[in-house]
C-alpha cells in the first residue's frame, strides 16, 4: 500500500490487489456507496456490485472527451441526490481516467464534498490519472479548465484488469508511464531501461483481437513504482506550487495539440488520444531541451525510439504556430509565459517558465506528419 500524505496526515492510499475481490474488505468501510461506470467495463462493476453494497450505480456510455464536462457532472450529481446520498456517502468511480476525472469532481462538490474511491481499469488511469486527487473537467475545447483538488481515500490498483485492453488503448498509459521515470529512473537509473524491456515482452505475446494479453510480474512492479513515484510527489506538493508542476512534462504541448485536434473536428476524427498527444509532448520537450543547450544533442532522438518501442507517435501533426494560441491558453500559463517542463537527462527535469512564441521558434516553424 502506498500513502498520500498532507502535512503527516494520510488522506490517501493506493492499494494493490490480484482480482476486483480482493478489494472487498476495503470498500466494506466505505459505508453507503454510489458507483459510477463507463459500461465499457460493465463486468467489472458488476463483480463489484456482487461483493460489497451498492446502494445506487451511474453507467457512462461512450466515455471520451466529448462528455468530460459541467453537463456530465451535474447529470451524476443529480442521481446522487434522486438516490439519497448524504454527506457520508462514497462515489466509487470504475473506468478511465475521464471516469475518475468527472465523478471524483462530482463527489468533491456534491453537498460540498463526499467520499470518492476509484479503481482505474486503464493503464494511463493507474499510473496517472487517477492518483493525486485532480479532478475536473473541460470548458469548450480547453483540457481540464474546471476542476478541482480532492484526494479519493482510495486507489485500488488491479493490473490484471489491463490484459483485456486494446493495445491502442494500452500504449496511451505507456506514454505516462514514461513521463513517470523520465522524472524519475530510480535509485539504479534503469526504470526506463525495465519498462522498455517489459513492453517488449509483451509484444511477443500471441494475442487474439489486439488486446494486450498476460500482465508479467515484472511490469505489475512498475506499475507500482510508476504509482509510488507520483503519490511521492503529490505527498510534497498537493496543489502544484512546485515539485508537482514536474508531473506536467510533454503535457503543455499534448493539450494544446489537443485542442487542435478538437478544433478541427472530434478527437476521434483527429485520431489524436491523451496518450498520443503525451507522447508527442514528451519528444517536442526534448527537442526544445536540445534546442536551448539544456541538454546534449542525442536525447530526444533516444525518447523517440522509446516511444516507437511503446507503439506511440513522436511527431506533432499540426505547424507548430497552430500551438501557440492554446499554449497562452493553458491553466498553468502565467502572464503569457508557460511552465515549460524541460529534461536535462533521464531521471533529470526542471521547470522553465519561457515566453511561448520564443518557445516555439526555437523549435522552428516546420510541421511534421503524425507517424
């Protein structure tokens, strides 16, 4: 188990499990609990529903970025209140990040605050998303505009729920994941060398239907880490004044490459996931890294064979002054200035606050085909 702390005091934990019934004695102190789904993953609220008490369930249908909004929200709210939940009950949120996102929000505002719990049954949701108690949702194309901090009690981790995942879907966690340890590598320096080699693993599978298959041993410990290094960070600095800014590396460019993509059409139609648009990030911060002599020549074309290992994109699809509007934009934009997270070397990141156009033009002015 993993402790998110505030000030000494947990108010948080991730829990590990081998199967949703291990979560039983856990969720039996959750009291009087309203589960919200995406029914994409109905059987594992339902092996849920059948070992502990469900008092009221919400399925989210066709769960994307299109209903991660205010709408959303208030719907969940309302039920919560048609089904007489009171200020101690739980929201258990089952499903991805955007699950987690919306309905982590719903209980932090309903009645003015209420219990949340999440199981994520993503990768990107057990490594991110749905550790360190961010939630939120968009305001018109603008990535989580609205939100708000709120740890849940708990994290309940199952890695063995991922073997069903597409691999698309999948690879979109490895993205994170390899923030993660490019933030942080490790005591020994070889997180990412292990990630790399686990995901190799699990490429050579046989696989029916493109889902991942067998989750190793080897990467259900990475996960782990992956979790502890973020619960780490939020534990020092909760509400992003400092460390956890760190935790945005390649984010400043995914969401404004994001809201491109939504500009032109729904994300779908733009073919640009979270994950994708991360790992573009994640390649366009080394580069700039490069670029303004913080670090050597060779690091960013060493991320982008990481990332062709993960099966991920590491070029923008957009001119990079389609960026610049977007970028200004962005919640963690400060006088027309942007928290750039940049990489000295793996398991080596700072914090730049740099003028957006100046940012940009030192990554010149090409664009480059989404591949």
């Amino acid at each position: 188990m993993i402790e998110i702390k505030r000030g000494g005091e947990t108010v948080g934990r991730v829990v590990f499990g081998a199967g949703t019934d291990s979560f039983e004695e856990v969720l039996g102190h959750c009291g009087h609990i309203y589960l919200v789904y995406d029914r994409a993953v109905e059987r594992y609220a339902n092996a849920l529903s059948s070992s502990c008490r469900i008092e009221s369930a919400y399925a989210l249908d066709n769960v994307g970025e299109d209903i991660k909004t205010l709408d959303t929200v208030r719907d969940i709210c309302r039920w919560l209140m048609e089904n007489g939940a009171d200020r101690g009950a739980t929201v258990l949120a089952v499903g991805g990040g955007i699950v987690s996102d919306m309905a982590g929000f719903a209980a932090s505002i309903y009645k003015r605050g209420i219990r949340s719990v999440y199981l994520p049954t993503t990768l990107l949701a057990q490594v991110d998303a749905a550790i360190g108690g961010k939630t939120g949702v968009n305001l018109d194309s603008y990535k989580n505009m609205i939100g708000t901090f709120c740890q849940p009690e708990y994290t309940l981790i199952c890695p063995e729920v991922l073997a069903s995942l597409p691999v698309n879907v999948f690879a979109d966690g490895l993205a994170e994941m390899l923030k993660t340890f490019i933030i942080d590598n490790g005591p020994d320096s070889d997180r990412v060398g292990r990630m790399l080699d686990a995901v190799e693993d699990i490429k050579m599978q046989d696989r029916e239907n493109q889902h991942v298959g067998v989750i190793s041993d080897a990467f259900a410990r990475l996960i782990e880490e992956a979790a502890s290094v973020k619960a780490g960070i939020v534990s020092r600095d909760e509400h992003e004044k400092g460390e956890r800014r760190l935790l945005n590396l390649g984010h400043t460019f995914a969401h404004a490459i994001e809201y491109c993509a939504n500009s032109a059409g729904s994300h779908a139609q733009s073919g640009v996931s979270h994950g994708e648009a991360v790992a573009i990030g994640l390649s366009m911060a080394a580069r700039l890294s490069e670029a303004i002599g913080l670090a050597k020549p060779g690091l960013a074309d060493m991320i982008d064979r990481s990332l062709g290992i993960c099966g991920l994109p590491c070029r923008c699809p957009f001119p990079l002054g389609m960026l610049e509007d977007a970028m200004k934009k962005d919640k963690k934009s400060d006088e027309g200035k942007v928290h750039f997270i940049l990489i000295e070397d793996i398991g080596a990141v700072t914090d730049r606050l740099m003028d957006v156009h100046e940012a940009l033009e030192a990554l010149g002015n090409n664009a480059m085909p989404l591949k």
